[in-house]
C-alpha cells in the first residue's frame, strides 16, 4: 500500500466521522423521536392485547383520547360514548348488544342448557364474537367500526318484531345504522346496514366495504372429543354446494366463487350469517384449541366483502343465525315460493351422509322420527320402535338372504363331493361342476347377497343421523342420562385414561358388541364351508365387533342402543327363520327342481364369469404345454 493510498483512507475516515458529528441529533429532536417510539409501542401494546383478546376480554385502553381523536379523524365523534350493553330478550333469545362496534356481542338460546346445566350461550364479549367492518375515509384513513362507537337509538316493538338501531354519527346529518330486526319465535335476525350522507365522509366511489366477522365455538357437551368432531367453519356456494373446514388440524381456504353464507357450526348448534345478495369472495380460518381444560373448542375468522351505498339509496340486506341444528328448523328457513337454488338450505349443515344416504334420512328416517315424537316422549322408546319398523320392512330381503345362505347350507354335501371327485389343481372344473349344481336346483351364489346390500342405505343413514340429532339432547333412558353422547354407569368409569378406551366404558356399547359377538358365531355356524374358514378367518371373524367397540364407544349411546336392539332382532329372527325352515324339506325341494324343472338360465354375470374361467383355463393349458415342449 502506498503513501497516497493510506492518505486518502485517512481522509475519509475523518469526513465520515465529522460528518456524523455535525448532524447528529439535537435534544429536542431525541425527545420527539422518544415520544414517537413511545406513541408506535403503545399502539402496539393495544394491538397485542387485542390479539390476546381471544382468550380474555378487552378491559384497558392503551391509546390516550387524543391520540384516539388524531387517529379517527372525521369519525372523532365516535371515540368515546356510552358502553351500557343493549339488551333485548324474546321467547326464543336473549341478546346483547354492545355500542362499541355496534354489533351483537352476547346471545343465548333460552330453550337449551349445556351438558353441565348452565345457560346455553354460544358467546359473550366482543373477544368471542366480533363484526370488524373497515371504512376507508375521504381524509385517507382507514378505520375499523370495532373501535368506535355506536349511538343506541330508542328500541321499536311491535305485537311480532323488536328492533334495535345503533348508529355510527360523525356528524348531525350523516350516519351508517346497523339495524337489527327480531321476530318472536324465530332464531333469525335481519340486519341491515343503511347510510345517510355519507358520501364526504368515505373515500370517492366507494361501493363495497371489507370486514372480519370472528367466532368461537365454545364446549356445550359432555364429550370434547366428539363436539370437535361436529365444529366445523361451513360456508355454501350460490350452487348450494356446501364445503367445510377440517375438524382436526387448523385449516384456511379461500373462494374467489361466491358465497351465499356461512356457519360457525359445533355438535348441536350454530351462528350464521347470511347475505341475500351472497358474498363475492372469502377467506376463511380454522384454529383448534389444543388446550384440553379450556372453555373453547375452535376460532373460527372470515375475511370478505359487502356491497355498500354511501348515500343510503341501497340498503345492505343481510341475516343473522343463533339457531340449534335441527333438521325441522333449519329446513323451516326455505321460502318454498322461491327457486331452490336460491333458498338458504341451512338443514345441509346437518351431515347426513352423501346422496343416497341423505336421500334415505330425508324422505324415510326423518320422518318416521318425527311422526313417533309427536305422540312419544320418550325417545329409547321412540328408537326402538323404528328398529322394530325398520326391521320389519327389510324382512322379506332378510329372509331372502338367509334362505339362499340355507339353500347353499343343505348343498354343501354335494359341494364337498364335486371337490373330493375333482382335484385341487383342476380349480376351474371344480368351480364350473359347482355353478353347473347350482344353476341346476336354480340357486344362486350372489343371491344372499343383493338383500345385504340394499339394507346397508338404510343402516348407513341411521349411523349418519342419530349422532347429530338434536332431538336426542339430554333425553335420557334407562341408565343413559343423555342419548347424545356416551352413557356411563359408576363401575364403568375411571380417573386414568386407557389407550384406545379413555376413561369409561359404555355400557349400551358393551352390549351391542356382546350381541354382535354372539351373532357372528350363529353366522359363522349357518355358513358354508365354515369349518374351513374357522382355522384362518374366525379371529378376524371376532376381531371386527371388537374393533367396533373402539370405535363407538364414545359416539352417542342413542346409536349404540338402537345397533344393540337392531342386532338383537336380527339374532331372534334368526332363530325363527332356523325354527319355521326345514332343512331336509328344503333339500328335498331342491332335489325335486332339479328334475322336473329346466336349469335355470345363465344370467349376464355368470355367463362372463364362465367365459372368463374358460379362457383362464385355456392359458393354463397352454402354458403347460410350453413347459413341457421346453423340457424336451
């Protein structure tokens, strides 16, 4: 390095420091700056304990009144004001309104208790359930109505509607209302959202306004496991194609398709809200709380967007829901004079099952339920009565089924001897002497098994339907106190929990699998070739009812009662069906259709299957060929 190179290093070394010495900052600037930083950190502190909110309500303002005022701007109005709670209570609700935010900030449905006898109330406080709706202003803020506050107007009532207005009022002759209109006996609200000379108030051209809408599900039920189960963030397309977020992990989606509402929803109940003129686009979020002791189950939050007139010409039109997820009331929502298309559909909220299952529950099991609760109030009765039923009208696929298995019973001794005559390695032969002996005596392998099969629509439909029924609430029976959720008795119940079992035992679990046990070894015994599958499949045979013992053991006892008495009857039935059918009388008609009877004909599926062992046959033929011309 040379002698004018570590000069000129020198240099600007010495500019640099002087340069920093020459403008640094005096006093007064490092005491505005202080201040500044001061101002950012509470407004951050604000921030975080709003967030933290979510667990515990807001209770401190962090943000001085003027820097409030500086931040609203022309909304100054609405930085302070009366916080008394607007409270409004019908046959069927009691709500809460709350002036800051204008929105409702507590609502409680009368009829219902929670499992531990306390009023049912799906949220309290502006940290469970809140309407963030942003204004952008013509003097380039952005303000968040949670902040501010409303103005309540007097309550009108009438002999069916109480309304309540809440009024955001920068100035004497310009204000945004928050109407909300609410009918007795009804678990709908209408909110409206109507401006008046707002348009100097709002940025230009303003036509649509953002909002945050941020629920809870708080824990109703005995079970936290199975009301996660059922807590879902459930929106519907304009198609009445509905989607949910996922029960069991967090989850966030978004829609650019348009939405005609959507549904913090848990086991039993559900807070709705719903625009007319549907929703253009959607954000939605889904938090579990992972934290077993507390009172919250989900965080649900949506992002969208509403319609919006300044000048009040056009009213944004929208519902409100607090409403139990019952089939009846929520199907009671439809105007049937409008096309279905554009009716709400709230009942879809209640998980029926996919279409054919759905199909079944709507028109048959429903119903039925309905029918027997109108003069029955007692609800074990009322499901073992539509066992009964139900049993009833699926006897004659039972009997089918059972008599094409005897059928196959009392021809197993010529089975056996088509397969003593024919050795193990012609399989094909085997098998087509066997169709041959069954076409014959006009029997069909598969035919017990077309009956099964259209049973299963209606078992499936009933396993989709009794857990979600509300109308099983706190009814109890027996030992069950509650046939929404698992029964337990003292000597079945522990502290500890065991893996795979929990902490109890259900007893109307415990029998169901009792009889489920007992009915596969009649099964087992009445089926051909069982001593032949005995010594490899009858541990898996034994093993599913146990396997359905894990399973169900925490779902609803009313479904476990009704699988209990369903397998019950069918174990009697099969009694009466051995007792009225004789085999030798069975197999002596068999016998006589054989000879005086032409075979029956192949139907489509036999004959493929024939043609299929055929050419099986032939490529076995051929390739044992081969591998002889091979060895030679």
């Amino acid at each position: 390095m040379n002698k004018q190179t570590i000069i000129g290093i020198v240099l600007i070394i010495a500019i640099f420091i002087g340069f920093n010495y020459l403008n640094r900052p005096s006093k007064e600037q490092l005491a505005e700056r202080q201040r500044i930083n001061d101002s950012i950190r509470n407004s951050q502190a604000e921030q975080e304990q709003q967030g933290i909110a979510k667990e515990l309500p807001l209770k401190v303002d962090t943000i001085s009144d003027s820097l409030r005022r500086a931040q609203l701007g022309l909304f100054a109005a609405a930085q302070s004001g009366d916080s008394t709670l607007v409270e409004v209570e019908t046959d069927l609700l009691r709500l809460r309104f709350s002036p800051r935010g204008g929105f409702v900030e507590y609502a409680e449905l009368k009829g219902y208790k929670t499992y531990d006898g306390k009023p049912l109330v799906l949220f309290e406080g502006d940290a469970e359930s809140s309407l963030d709706i942003l204004l952008q202003t013509s003097d380039s803020r952005v303000l968040s109505t949670r902040e501010m506050f409303f103005v309540p107007q007097p309550i009108v009532k009438d002999s069916n509607n109480t309304t309540v207005t809440l009024r955001l009022q920068p100035a004497a002759d310009s204000y945004i209302d928050f109407i909300y209109r609410i009918a007795n006996g009804s678990y709908r609200i209408d909110f409206d959202i109507e401006a008046h000379n707002m348009q100097s108030y709002l940025a230009p051209m303003t036509n649509k306004l953002d909002f945050a809408w941020q629920t809870v599900v708080r824990r109703q039920e005995n079970s936290r496991k199975t009301e996660n189960r059922y807590a879902t963030l459930n929106y519907m397309y304009t198609d009445n194609d509905i989607e949910r977020l996922s029960d069991t992990k967090n989850d966030m989606k978004s829609s650019s398709t348009p939405t005609m509402w959507f549904a913090a929803k848990d086991h039993f109940f559900s807070t709705i809200l719903l625009k007319k003129n549907n929703f253009p686009t959607a954000t939605f979020k889904s938090d579990i709380v992972d934290d077993e002791t507390s009172p919250y189950l989900k965080h649900f939050t949506v992002n969208s967007t509403i319609d919006f007139d300044p000048t009040g010409a056009k009213t944004t039109a929208m519902q409100m829901f607090f409403v139990p997820n019952q089939y009846k009331i929520l199907s009671s929502f439809n105007d049937e004079s409008v096309d279905k298309a554009h009716r709400p559909n709230l009942q879809e909220l209640i998980p029926l099952g996919w279409a054919l299952f759905r199909w079944v529950n709507k028109y048959a099991i429903i119903p039925l339920f309905n029918l027997l609760s109108s003069f029955l109030s007692s609800w074990g009765l009322i499901i073992l009565i539509v066992t009964i039923i139900i049993k009833v009208v699926l006897l004659p696929l039972t009997f089918k089924s059972y008599m094409s298995s005897a059928k196959m019973r009392v021809l197993k001794p010529q089975v056996d001897a088509i397969n003593e005559r024919i050795p193990a390695d012609k399989m094909m032969e085997r098998q087509q002497a066997q169709m041959q002996l069954y076409r014959s005596v006009g029997v069909s392998p598969m035919g017990g098994c077309l009956p099964m099969l259209l049973q299963m629509p209606i078992l499936v439909a009933v396993f989709m339907y009794l857990p979600s029924a509300i109308e099983l609430r706190q009814q109890s029976f027996l030992w069950a106190s509650d046939l929404s959720t698992f029964d337990t008795v003292p000597f079945l119940t522990w502290n500890v929990s065991i893996p795979l079992i929990g902490r109890h035992i259900s007893l109307f679990c415990l029998l169901m699998t009792i009889t489920n046990i007992v009915y596969t070894r009649i099964n087992m015994a009445n089926t051909p070739g069982a001593n032949q599958q005995m010594a490899m499949m009858k541990w898996m045979m034994y093993l599913m009812p146990l396997m359905f013992f894990y399973i169900f053991n925490e779902y609803a006892s009313g479904l476990t009662y009704y699988y209990f008495i369903s397998l019950l009857l069918t174990v009697l039935q099969t009694y009466l069906f051995r007792l009225f059918v004789d085999d030798d009388k069975l197999l002596r008609k068999l016998e006589l259709a054989k000879q005086t009877k032409k075979p029956a004909k192949k139907s489509g599926f036999m004959a493929r299957l024939e043609e299929a062992q055929k050419m099986q046959q032939r490529r076995l033929r051929e390739q044992q060929k081969a591998q002889r011309n091979n060895r030679k």
